[in-house]
C-alpha cells in the first residue's frame, strides 16, 4: 500500500496547497508524480506499506487517511485515489473501493474542511461501465470530485494551473446537496438490513449517552466503540448524514434525571430485544437507576430472544390463572367460616342470654322464697300471739264460770270474746299452712331455677368453644386468603414493557410488518394482560409498523437511533401513569372469579341481601361495564388530547353499577340509605345524564382523581362483598 504526497506552490516547509495521492500500486503513483513539470517543487512522503492489509477500506481509511489528512498543513488539496484501489489481500479491483475513500472523505465530520476536498479518482475503466458496477458510484460526477480515465487524463497532471484550479473546487457538504448521491448506495436491496443493525448498534450510544450520560463515563467502551465507529464505518456514516437525529446529543441534566427517577421510582420494567448487548440494557439501566453497575435488580427483567419472551408471557398468563383460582378457592373457604363463626357467635350470645334470663329468674326465686319465708315467720309469729290470746281468755273463762255466776252478762261476753279469737286463730293457722305450701312452692321454683342456671352454663361452655374454634379457623382462612393475595400480587407482572420488533433480524426482513416476531409477543402480552403499558422500542421505521402496533393495543412507538432519549423519559413517565391502573385490572380479574357478587336491595324500609353466582347475566355486565370503564380511564390517562367524554361515559357506567349494588333506591333515599360517598357518585351520574345540569355551572368537579377514586371504591366494595 502506498501513499505519496507531492505539494505544489509557496514554499516547501509552509505549501497553500498540494496533491495527495493514494495507489496500492507503488509504480503507478511513482509514474503520476513523475508527470509532473520539472521545476516545480515536490516533497513525497513516506511510503506506507502494510504486510498484512487491511480486511475493508473502513480500516484503512482510519489508519492511514484520516490522520494524513488531519495533519496535512496545506490550506487546498487535491486528492488522487485510484478508483480501483486494493486495501488488503481479499479485495478485488472491480469493488472500486477508491469511491468509498471518497465517500469517507465527504461523510467525516471530524475532517472540517479537509472533507470538501477535489477528489479525483483515476481508472482505466469508462464512465458508463463505473455507473453500471454501483449506484452509488455515482458520486464520481458529484461538485468536488473528477473521475480521469488514463492514460488519456494524465495530461492533466501536466498543467499545474489546472491543478491548482481544481484545489480550489470545493465541494459542498450539505444535505441538500449530497444527499442524491449518498441514497443511491442506500437502496441496494439488504440496504433496510444494514439501516437496522447500524440503528441498533449506534443507536445505543445515542440512547446511552442522551438516557443515562449523567452516570455513564464518556469512556465506557461502548461509547468508545461508537466515536470509533462515527470515524470509520462507511454505512454508519451514511445513515448518520442522511439522517442527522442519528447523532447523540447530550447528556440529562442533573435535575431532569433526578426528576425523572423520582417518577419511575416504584415501577418495574420488562425489556425484550434480542440486541440489547449493544447497549440498549445499560442506557435503560443507567437512566432509571441512576447509576451503571448493572447489578441485577428484580425492577428491571431483560429478555433476549422471541423464545424467551414468549415463555415469559406463557409462564405469567399461567401463574396468573393459577394464582386467582387459588386466590378465589380460599376467598370462598374464607367466606365459609366466616358464615360459621357468625353462627358460633349467634349461639355462644344466644346461650349467654338464655344463662342471664336464668340468673335473673333465679335471683327473682331466691328474692321470692325469702319473702315467702319473711311471711311465713309473720304469719307464725301472728299465730303464736292469737294462740298466747285464746289461752288466756279461756284461762280467765275457766276461772269466772268456776265463781258465783252472779255476773252472767260478763260471762257471756267473755264467752263471746272467746269465740272471736278462736275463729281468728283457724284463720291464722290457715294462713300459716298457705304460707307454708308457698314457701314449699317457692323452694321448688328456686330449685328449678337453679336447674335451668345450671343447664344454661353448661350450654354455655360448648358455644363458647365452637365460638372460639370458629374464630381460629377463620383467622387461619384469613392467613390463607391473605397468602393467596400476596401470591396473586406476585404471580401478576405489574411492570412496563419495552419491546423490540424485531427479534429475529434476518428473518423479519422478509416478514409482513404482521408477522414479525415482536408482534406476536405484542398479541401475546395483549391477550394476557390487556392493562399493561407497552412502548415499541425498535429500529423499524416503517409507518405500516406504527399503525399495526397501535391497533394492537400499544401505547408509544419509539425509534432507535432516530427518538431522543428526553422522549423515552416522557414515555416512561406517561407509563407509570398508565400502570396506576395495572392493578385495578387485577382486582377486576378476582370479582369475575368469585363465587358469589352480593347486592343489596331496598324492601320494607331496609336492605335486603342479594346474590349473584358466576353466570348470571346482570352480574356478567356489571363486570363488563366496569372493564370498559377502566380501560377508558386508560385511554384518558394515555391522550394528551383528553376527552371528558371519556369521564362522562365511566360515569354513566358506573352509575348503572351503583344501580346493580343499591335496587330499589329512590332519588330521596340515596344520602340517608347508602351514605355520602355513594350519595356524591349518584350525583356526577345524573350530571352528565342530563345536558342541562352541565350547563347550570352548579356542579360538582369531574377530573380523573375523582372519577378514579369512585371507580377504585366501587371495584373494591364489589371485591370484598
């Protein structure tokens, strides 16, 4: 490999311009230089021999040309490259590669001035035969550059006002203007090919540097790798002047990642992308953790092939169904016991009742039979005091008839006297004998009494038991129904997805947009687990592909190597919002589980119980309005052209739930019956029901806060009833 420098005008230590040439072949240089006039000053420079070559003209460009023209001190060039140059033992002359030198030249933004250079490419092959190998080699024939056949042109290097003249025919670098010739190359059929890989590849250090740069080092090999590739890759260079977003612009600014960490804080990611080794990992990494040790973190899952996306979401979708069948086994088995120990507990106070009724009725025996004995002593002692009487007036009688009966009236009125008292001493000792048959009464009442106490404390003990062995098999129930929620929570993926199309590069390219392998992880994800954020993530720049991933069901398309890494903060930040909801989807997945949906209807001035088992079909669309509900709160949270129809429709939906939990309700029952928060949601319905009360400006707000916390009030009464 050879490359002479022979320098024209000024002086030979400060030349204002100069020829540089580049031949593999040693001779032909020798002999272009030699053609020269005699007389003009010229200072060749080392040769630059290779042993080994180079495998592309990539490497010999960043070797040898790049820094030969970066320390060129000449203010004009002219640069000869032999349009069929060899770089190495495996190139071939008809690879023309001296115009991929001069394509490099013109894409090398590091060059400054030196990549507007006239190049002109010498060959011994005609024009028509150069444009037929290659489109792209139309960039011969573009401002800035001649293409000279020889021998015939080598007169040329005879005139050295020619040359000089060409020195000073620039080209022009712009978009506009190149652009014709440099799309020429990009239309080659495996050019859609290259495009992808070079946006992955290089992408990732744009992605790096602009997501995670604040943590990232400038030196990390990967950015390293992609400044080296800036430099050197024909094709990256391409792509990156015809599409200027390519180029990486700078890093986060302190606040803004802080801000942004803050807001991802408690979200989880799942990022599938068979290339993120490129880098595409460590970016994600390093912006929503703030730091780039890629230590494992349970928050950020990274999947690499179709394969294993595909069995992430096949093992989730089961876990899932599992984990909610056992979560609903033990939420019926819960319910059970807790039916029975509200029975135990019924009759543990029934038989706590029944004991007090009997130890009141005792006591009132007790009480009884102590005054039926005070009246008996009474009676006894009245008895006593009647007999001591009869006794003495008979005493007394015995002695006055035994006397002169001189006195007859005293004497029969003694008689009489003695009569009256014995009539009240019967009297007496009847009511003695009927104080003692109620004593005997009241003593057989108390025993009685006393017998039903006892009973009643034997009835006791054992509903006291059940009561307590209901309560620890509820608490156990509890501790199940507990574990299966936390299992459930577990088995469900609550994280944002991050998706590649393209999981199998080589052969997607030959896939319709609705086949490729992204797509079907995206049907995937959607039938599964229709609630969760997913943002396309890929190189594909295809409309068709926008639109299909969106009728899917995705919620943001981000282009590799094209979008900004300030957008993929605002994408993630729109999808924490958006997985706010993940687990209200969740909660919706357990009410259509359930065995049984308790409403409540109003009869005979109360509330009245109403089941509704798995198949009926009020209860099918109370849950199906109540899905579409939420996944126009979605749709709100997703728009940035928000609708309040959307509100208004969730709503009316949830108005017409409130309707299925609360019949038979009127307009004046709704704040006394069912309280305020129900009372406000009754409300907001008839508000958007009827134009007119909107237009009053009397009402109540209607924002997403408020109409999300009715809908997570009324998902969660509906789940826990």
């Amino acid at each position: 490999m050879g490359a002479i420098t022979i320098t024209f005008g000024g002086t030979n230590l400060q030349p204002d311009w100069g020829v540089l040439i580049f031949d593999d072949c040693a001779e032909i240089a020798a002999t272009l230089s030699s053609s020269f006039p005699e007389g003009v000053p010229c200072q060749p420079t080392p040769s630059c021999y290779i042993d080994e070559g180079y495998a592309d003209v990539d490497g010999f460009f960043d070797e040898q040309v790049r820094p030969l023209l970066n320390v060129s001190s000449t203010d004009d060039l002219v640069i000869l490259v032999h349009l069929n140059l060899k770089v190495g033992p495996h190139s071939r002359r008809r690879d023309q590669l001296g115009v991929d030198l001069l394509k490099h030249i013109r894409l090398t933004a590091s060059l400054g001035r030196r990549r507007c250079c006239h190049v002109a490419l010498y060959t011994f092959e005609s024009s028509a035969s150069i444009l037929r190998r290659r489109p792209g080699n139309l960039i011969v024939h573009s401002p800035g550059a001649s293409l000279w056949r020889l021998p015939e042109d080598i007169l040329v290097l005879q005139d050295p006002v020619k040359l000089r003249e060409l020195a000073g025919q620039l080209a022009d670098v712009r978009l506009e203007r190149l652009d014709r010739y440099i799309r020429c190359d990009m239309e080659k059929p495996d050019a859609r090919t290259y495009a992808h890989s070079y946006l992955n590849r290089a992408g990732a250090a744009k992605f790096i540097q602009e997501f995670g740069g604040h943590v990232v080092s400038p030196d990390h090999s990967l950015l390293a790798g992609y400044r080296q590739m800036a430099e050197s890759d024909l094709e990256w260079k391409k792509l990156a002047f015809r599409q200027p977003l390519l180029l990486a612009g700078g890093p986060p600014s302190e606040a803004d990642a802080h801000d942004f960490i803050g807001a991802v804080r408690d979200s989880a990611f799942l990022y599938i992308d068979d290339e993120h080794h490129w880098g595409w990992s460590l970016g994600l990494y390093s912006g929503v953790f703030g730091n780039c040790s890629m230590t494992p973190n349970p928050r950020l899952v990274v999947l690499a092939s179709l394969e294993e996306g595909l069995e992430f979401v096949q093992n989730a979708s089961q876990r899932l169904r599992d984990a909610l069948q056992t979560w609903a086994a033990a939420a019926d088995e819960c319910e059970k016991h807790r039916a029975h120990k509200s029975e135990a507990e019924v009759r543990y106070r029934a038989a706590t009742e029944a004991k007090r009724k009997k130890l009141e009725t005792l006591q009132a025996a007790e009480q009884e039979l102590e005054a039926a004995r005070n009246r008996e002593a009474a009676r006894l002692q009245e008895t006593k005091a009647l007999v001591e009487s009869f006794a003495s007036v008979a005493l007394d009688f015995v002695d006055r008839t035994t006397a002169a009966a001189a006195e007859d009236q005293s004497a029969l009125r003694q008689l009489e006297q003695g009569q009256k008292v014995i009539v009240a001493v019967g009297d007496a000792l009847k009511f003695l004998y009927a104080s003692r048959e109620q004593t005997a009464k009241t003593v057989a009442a108390q025993l009685q009494a006393a017998d039903g106490l006892a009973q009643a404390e034997r009835q006791v003990g054992p509903a006291a038991e059940a009561a307590k062995q209901a309560e620890q098999l509820r608490r156990g129930a509890e501790d199940t129904l507990n574990r299966a929620e936390r299992a459930l929570l577990s088995a469900f993926p609550d994280v944002i997805v991050l998706l590649d199309l393209r999981l199998e590069p080589q052969r997607d390219e030959t896939r319709k947009t609705a086949e490729l392998s992204g797509i079907r992880i995206l049907k995937a994800l959607k039938d599964a687990f229709p609630i969760l954020p997913i943002i396309i993530m890929t190189a594909s720049e295809r409309a068709a592909s926008v639109e299909i991933v969106r009728s899917l069901g995705a919620d943001a398309y981000w282009t590799k190597g094209i979008s900004s890494g300030a957008e993929m903060r605002s994408l993630l930040i729109q999808a924490v919002r958006l997985a706010s909801l993940n687990r209200l989807w969740l909660r919706l997945q357990q009410v259509r589980i359930k065995s049984r949906m308790i409403c409540q209807k109003f009869e005979a001035g109360g509330f009245q119980a109403q089941v509704m088992v798995q198949g009926d079909q009020r209860r099918a669309e109370v849950e199906n309005q109540l899905e579409d509900s939420l996944f126009l709160l979605r749709e709100y949270a997703k728009s940035d052209h928000q609708k309040d129809k959307d509100l208004h429709n969730v709503l009316r939906n949830l108005g017409l739930v409130q309707e299925f939990r609360f019949q038979n309700i009127k307009d004046v029952l709704w704040r006394e019956k069912v309280g305020p928060e129900e009372f406000e949601l009754h409300q907001l319905r008839n508000q958007v029901s009827h134009a007119d009360r909107l237009r009053t400006g009397q009402n109540l707000p209607i924002t997403f806060e408020v109409v999300r916390k009715h809908f997570v009030r009324v998902v969660d009464r509906l789940w826990k009833s």
